[in-house]
C-alpha cells in the first residue's frame, strides 16, 4: 500500500457499515484503513459506528425470560383451543356469530368464479393506465439510479477480494 490514504466519504463508511457491520475485522484491508483515518477526522463517522454497535449488541442480547407462570397460561389457552376473544370478552365452546358470518360469506364469496378475475383485471388495468400515463418515469430514473450506485459499490468492494484470489494463485 502507499504512504497516502484516499478520504473516504461518510456514504462509504455507511454503506460498509450496512453490508460488514461495526466489526471493522471483517472489512476489507483497504477499506478498514480508510475508514480509521475517517473515525479520526469525523465525528459523524464516530457516531454512525457507535450507533452500528449499539444495534448490534442489541440484536445479540438476550430476550428477558417471560414473568411468572405467562408461557404455561399461554401454552394452556393454546392447547384448549375452545377459547375466542372477541371485544375483550371470551366466548366457550363455539365461535361467536359474527365470525362464523364472515367465515361463511368468505365461503360464499369464494364459490363464484370471479372472485379471483376481478382483481387480476383491476391490476391489469392499472398496470396498463400507469404505463401509458407516464406517471412512473421519474420512479424509473431514480431506481436505475440507485441500480447503478449499488453495481458501484459492489464492484469496488469485491475489488480487493479478486486481487486477493490472484495472489493466493
């Protein structure tokens, strides 16, 4: 490597952070060299690092164990099954009308042929109206944008990974 270090920019150090985490172990040389020489100038760089690891410690963390008797009660009311709230009152044995009404119209509703051609339509239509309106061309620009910033990204960091490879061979 030369004596001089290219800056990195705080996108950069963002994005490494997304796809490496805050272990900067897992970074690639290059980019881990950087990214010091940006955690020393940076305070934003500090924080977004601080901010990478308070998340990850929490994803790690244990979740507390229930209180008292909780997954016995809830496993019991599981297990019954006889059991519906509705309103916050229970009702025992059979379900209340109101749902056996919507479970039976859902039935009915499902036994004519349409119910599925009329959405399809719907959405046909609408593909072909926002097609012709031109109503997603900005959309359009702003995603083969991003497209392209992504194919960026990954091929200066997989960069380092094929120079790596050639040097093993």
């Amino acid at each position: 490597m030369s004596g001089q270090v290219d800056r990195m920019e705080i996108s950069a150090f963002r994005r490494l952070l997304d796809v490496h985490g805050s272990d900067m172990a897992r970074w690639p040389e290059e980019a881990r060299v950087q990214a010091q020489a940006l955690l020393l100038s940076d305070a934003r760089a500090r924080r977004l690092l601080a901010e990478a690891r308070a998340l990850e410690d929490l994803l790690r963390a244990d979740a507390p164990p229930p209180e008292g008797d909780l997954a016995q009660r809830i496993m019991a009311r599981v297990m019954a099954g006889d059991a519906v709230q509705q309103g916050g009152e229970m009702t025992q044995g059979r379900q209340p009308v109101s749902v056996r009404r919507v479970r039976d119209h859902r039935r009915r509703r499902m036994m004519t042929p349409w119910w599925a051609a009329a959405p399809l339509a719907a959405s046909l239509l609408l593909g072909v109206w926002l097609g012709l309106s031109g109503a997603l061309a900005p959309v359009e620009q702003v995603l083969l944008a991003d497209a392209a910033d992504d194919l960026a990204f990954i091929m200066e960091v997989a960069a380092p990974a094929e120079e790596t490879e050639g040097e093993l061979l």
